[in-house]
C-alpha cells in the first residue's frame, strides 16, 4: 500500500514538511488525545470535511453535517464504513432495529440519489432495516426510483403518530436525516418522543446552523492540538471574521463587509511574511449558513466588494432553497495547491462516527488555485484515498507517502469533527443562551482538554 | 467488489444453499441479536476462527485467542484491523499510552516474526508506543531482529517491578499475551497490578484452556443462534466428546476412547441419513489443550485408535512444548470441500474485539477433504477474504456471491468468538468452581438471550 499515487503537491517545500514530520512524530501523543476528547464529547452520526492544502498551511474550509458523497467514495472503503457504522449504532442504541433515512427533496438528482443509495447499504450491512423517508409534501404514496446499474430506491411519505414520525408500518427507532434543513426546521420533526433518536439534531440544520460558530469552535480545537503537536495554529487554522447585516443588493451598507475583509487581507499578509510566503492573500466571501458551494466569492481586495455588480450580487444574495443572505463569514483563502488531472483538487475527508471512513478529491479543471471548486464543473476522484486515513508510515519519506499525507488528512477531518461536537453541545437550545444565537455561558461550556 | 473470486464449493448443493439463504434473510435479527450479546459478554482482545465448510455444514472446528497468522491476511484488511483495534483500546483503556506485547518463545520462525511486525504496525497506528518483550530465558538484552523487507523488530528482556510487568525505560498501561502459554503460567505474569490489563487472560492460556470447555458454550451459542435463524444447530456445529485419562502409550487404557469414537460415529450417521449425506463419516482425535496442529488424528472407525502403531502413538502422545497429552476432545470430522489451487482449502477468520478484520484459505495439496490442514506443507491465499466480511448483498443468487459466502464465514466466525468470551468468563480462576475445571456453578453462569 505504500506504492498508491498521491497527487503532486506543487508547493510542498519547507514548512509543509517539517509540519508533517511534526504529526507523525506525534501520533501517539495524536491518538491518545483524540481518545481523550471524544470520552468528553460525542461525535456527531456522520460528517465530511473540505480541506485545502496550501503547502505551507493545510486547513478545513468547510464541515458537513449531512454529508451527500458516500457515492464519491471508493468501493474498498465500504467495510471501514460499515464498521464505523456499528460503532455508531452499538453507542447510540443497540437495540434498534429500524432507521428511517429522510433525504433531501430533491430526488430528481441521480448523483445524490446514488450517495442515498450507498448510504442504505452501509447501514443496511450493520443489521438494521432502513426505509427512506422523504419531507417532499409532493410525494404522497411509497415511490420507487430506478438508479443507473438496476438499483432501486423505494421512497416513502412521512407519517407523524403521536410524537413520533413514521412511515406505514414502520416504527424507527432512530431517524437519520440526510437532509440539511435549510428550508427550516419542519414541524413533522419537531418535539419527537426522546425514545425516538433523531440524528444529528435539529439544530445542526442550516436554518440554525453558523458557519461561523463551527469555526470559532475550530479556533479553540485548533489551539490547543497545535500546542500538543508544537505548531503554529495558523498552519491549520483558517482566520475568519463574520457580518451580520449583509444586504447584497444595497452596496451601501455593506461596510462592515468591506472593513471585515480589509482587515483579514491584512493579517494574513501579515502572516505570509512572517513565513516568506510569496502568494497573494485572498479571502472567500460565502453565506454564514447554508451549503452547495453556493453563495461564495473569491475577493482579492475589498474594494471588490464594493464594485459588484448586479449579477454577482444577486447570487451572492441568495442560497438554497431561496434563502436570503444577511450573514457572512468572510474566511481566509487557503489556496489549492494539488492537481489531479491538470485540475486543481481538495480533499474531502468523510467520517462516520469518530472514524474516518475514506474520502475523494474534489477536481475541477476550470477553476484557479484561489476559486471554490464546488461548482457545476466539478468532479469526484476517489484515488488511493480509501479507507487508508489511519495507517501513518513513520520510515517513509517526508512528502513521498500517500499513507502520511492521508493520515495527516483525516487527523485534520478529525479536529473538524471534534469542533462540530463541540459546536452541537454549546447551540444545543436545551443548554441556556443557545437558542438566540449569544456566546454561551460559561458553565455550558464544555472544557477541551489539552 | 461483487465480482471477487470464490473458491469453488463443489459440493454447493441443496442444503447449504438454503442455509445461506436463511442467514441472509436474517441479517437485521442476526445483527441486533449480536449486539445484544456484546453489552452481555465482552469479547476477547483478539481471536481466529478455522472453518470447514462440507456444503452441507459449516462449522467452527478450533478457536485460537492467540492468533498467530495476522501477515497473512491482505494489506487491504489494515484499515479495519486499526479501526477494531482502536474501538478495542478505548474500551479497555481509553487512556492507555503503551502496550507491551508478548511474543511466543520460537523467535527464530520468520512467519511468525512477521505475524509480530504486523502486530505491532496494526496497534502502532493505533496511537500507541508498542514494545515487544520476549518470556525467552535466553534473551538477556534487546535483540534487534532483521525481517525480510528491511523491517526489524526490537525483542526486549522482560522485567519485574514490583506488581508490574516492565521493559527498561517503559511501564505498559496494557499487556498483550501473543503466547499461548502452552507450557504453563509463567510466574513473570502472575499476581500483575489490577492496573496493569493484562490481555487476554491467563486462563485463556492453552495450560489452563481446554477445546472442550469451548465447544461446549459454542453448543450453547449456536443453539441459541439456529433457533434465531430457524436452522438445525447441527448444521453449524460438530458433535464432540471428551476423554479425560488417555494413555496413547498404552493402548489397554483407551477404553473410552475407543468407545467415545464409536458413539460418535454412530451420531454422525444418523445425521448423515437424515439428510441422505453420501459422505463416509470421521471424526478428529486431538489434544483437548493445545494448537499448531500438533497431536491431531482422523478416525473413520473405532478399531483405528487401538491399531495405532508406536510411532503413531508417539505423536499423539506430545506436543508442543513436549506437553503430554492425557486428554483429548474427539470432535466430529467435518470434510472440506472448498479448493483453492487444487488444494484442500479451509478458511480462517481473524477477529479483533467484536469485528471481523479478514481471513485467508489454509489449503494444503498434499491433504485430504477429512484431515487437518494445519501442517507442513500448507500455505495461505488470503484471496479476496480482506475486510469484506460484513458486506452481505441480498440481492445476489445464493451460492453465487463472495460476499455472501465470506459474510455468513464472518457470522461463524463471530459465533465461536461469543462462546470464547462465554467460555473466559466461566472458566475465570475468580469465579467459584472455575479453578478445579468441575462444571461452572449456575450462579457463575453468564445466561445467553435468545
């Protein structure tokens, strides 16, 4: 296995190296926390993590709660996944016997319904039954959808009996939603018997969901695993700063915006000649809530901001499912230093539980180093990047091991992970001050060891 | 991945297609009834199962908790060998920082040097700092030992301080037992610190363990199980008996043998009447303690064990170790009919905590469908037996899918890991009755829900 292709890393000169031999020289150190943290908190069901890697920084840009490729990743990760699966279900009710998966609306997508497809089979080969549940108030009566490669879904309207939500003739014991809830929380799943376990919970939906939370969550994961492994935490840490009263469409009051993005320019120039990095800093502008890689821009100065013009604005205005952007998070721009086929590519590190299951590399060859990939144009390599995420190879190389530098991913993966515990912990709005978005009280804050 | 190669079963008839069948119709009830039983038993650090699949049976036939042949399993099988082993460590001891593994003696035999190299890479990646520390009264001082593959090991003098068991500069959280004590307890290991966990326990050791004291909770095991799934126990399960006083040096002393061989027999062609099996019943004569396919005989007919010739009885009479053997388990022959390269092939199941992690064929040539593999002349194909073990794919025509075949080889392989842990609990020196090998007493005996 020590012979896989990793994709050329242009950039990987001094830093990137001495980073790497930092964490594999600590994986003992590495494991042993990571043990330690998820005894104080609890994974969330599943998730997946963008990452970027610069060379001279490797950070997330993005943590999914509802992760939609399960399809994108190799077949030879599957029994990792299913064994991650059980881990899963034997912690959170080992006596279920029945899931019901709820999906996006959007059942028309073959690429999604595909990744919906993989998930019912991991799930199904740890022993549960699973039936697929839909929130699409057009689908009244049990439909089935033919997949490429005769695979078919069989897709149900949802029942609400009693406090719990059900399909006919099917009780779950546990309802896992696949679907982001950016359209807001809907009301079938809303104050469900506690003996029905919904996973992850409603308030990791886009419509309570920030950005922003997620990673001030990171900031703190990031210190203090930076302090364990004795790195700068900037090298995997993206800076970031928020808008709340954003209105694309009146340029006018978009100053905080434009101050906001001025200022990060300026400390990560900062930091860039600190390390003697010769790239031009960039930050990307995107929805505080919401998905899809829609909303986003790349802004080189902020005076960018402020010369949009109508087009760029009303995308930028509104995401999914027709929602309207008022917050902004703008974060630093990690730009992309990997190729795969001649275009450029991040990884995208999936987890189930608290393992990391595999994961692909997004690639999209029309866009820049400092551009989002996800964007139609895009595809899905799942490379050597199977389920090898947790085999690090202490005699290779620095730099010529595909096992370290996976390794090195998934640890990363891992860190997002961890912030989006904590993240669930401190919005949970059964814990005070959670619910109207505030800073949580102190003694709703859980401590991260370091 | 369902296109994988499987050895051809060639007498894949009626019966076992039905039984596989039954099995996969039953996942959800097989899943939900093992996770049941594992908040009820907690199963050992690490096991392998030997199989032999007649077609018309499939049945365990020896259970080893000091498995001995992890480099023979697929590179591919790593990934979930780590994630078992870390859902292994955070259940024993989430804290653990080092864990000192103790090889067999024989550090001359590369095959197994290599099973300790792999080992060590599986419980290394796992976060921990792993030392090996060598029983060998020979070795005084660390021994650096070269593999093929530019690999070596570091064999290390074992210390005691005080209650623990220590190396010079390392005191292990985590003591991991690859010996299988056949030539007693040593008293290096004797009275540890409750701190010190000590894995698996001393009782699990071949000079304590008896093979029909584990046969005899895997009746219990599979008896619940086929009464799940609606089969005859049978057909999962060898008949056996035991002798507790034989003498193979003096033939007149082998009564009960001779008698036991017989009743055997005569059970078994019942049941091969029953179901109108055309096979010449046999059945396995062998050390009721002990392993390395030492000390093993097939018998078609009663007059056999008293026609034995000297040297015939001089090598049932020791093995390893030079242990003589005065009692023995007569097990029920259950013939091969998998071919892997024109050899007998049985498979192997590895198992670490409650997962399957891989497999491989034992085949041997030189042998026949009725006699133990376990011998020179054999070799290992790991084959597509990676970590494909919990992949059941319902949809696939009985009898035509690797998947399948290897899933139910999986299922087995969990149930014989059940009875171990049934078997270490009831046989544990701190439960009264245990010590002097008389019959449990109920209220140390551990109830198995159905």
């Amino acid at each position: 296995m020590s012979t896989l292709s990793v994709p050329n890393l242009a950039a990987a000169a001094g830093p990137v190296l001495e980073f790497e031999r930092r964490i594999l020289d600590s994986v003992p150190e590495i494991e042993h926390w990571f043990r330690l943290q998820w005894l104080e908190h609890t994974p969330p069901f599943y998730g997946s993590v963008d990452l970027r890697n610069a060379g001279f920084k490797l950070a997330p840009v993005d943590m999914n709660l509802f992760p939609g490729g399960f399809n994108n990743l190799s077949d030879d990760a599957l029994p990792c996944a299913v064994q991650a699966a059980q881990v899963a279900v034997e912690r959170i009710c080992p006596d279920a016997r029945r899931l019901l998966l709820v999906p996006e609306r959007h059942t028309r997508n073959v690429h999604y319904l595909l990744n919906v497809a993989r998930l019912v089979r991991i799930l199904s080969s740890t022993g549960l039954e699973v039936r697929i549940g839909s929130l699409a108030e057009e689908l009244t009566e049990p439909t089935t959808i033919s997949l490429p490669g005769a695979e078919r879904l069989l897709v149900e309207p949802l029942h609400r009996n009693g406090r719990r939500v059900v399909l006919d003739n099917f009780d779950p014991c546990v309802v896992l939603l696949n679907n982001d809830l950016s359209a807001g929380t809907p009301e079938i799943l809303q104050g469900l018997d506690p003996d029905q376990t919904l996973l992850p919970p409603l308030h990791a939906g886009w419509s309570v969901r920030r950005k922003s939370n997620h990673f001030a969550c990171y900031d703190e994961v990031a210190g203090t695993f930076a302090r364990l492994v004795q790195v700068d935490p900037w090298m995997i840490n993206p800076l970031f700063a928020r808008c709340g009263e954003v209105d694309f469409r009146d340029t006018a009051s978009n100053e905080c915006l434009v101050s906001q993005v001025d200022q990060l320019l300026a400390a990560i120039r900062e930091k860039y000649q600190t390390y003697d990095i010769q790239q031009k800093p960039f930050v990307i502008v995107k929805a505080d809530a919401g998905t899809y890689g829609m909303g986003i821009m790349t802004v080189h100065d902020a005076s960018e901001v402020a010369a949009l013009n109508r087009k760029q604005r009303n995308k930028m205005a509104i995401v999914k499912e027709g929602l309207h952007v008022s917050e902004v998070i703008i974060q630093e721009g990690v730009p992309s230093f990997e190729k795969v086929e001649h275009g450029v590519a991040e990884p995208v590190v999936y987890m189930i539980d608290r393992y990391v299951v595999g994961g692909f590399y997004r690639v999209h060859p029309g866009r820049g180093i400092d551009e989002n990939l996800n964007a139609p144009g895009m595809h899905f390599v799942p490379l050597a990047f199977h389920c090898s995420c947790n085999l690090p190879d202490p005699r290779a190389a620095p730099g010529a091991s595909a096992l370290n530098r996976f390794y090195i991913y998934g640890v990363i993966g891992r860190l997002a992970l961890l912030a989006a515990a904590l993240e669930l912990e401190r919005w949970d709005p059964a814990n005070s001050g959670a619910t109207d978005r505030g800073a949580p009280t102190s003694s709703t804050t859980p401590a991260l060891a370091g």
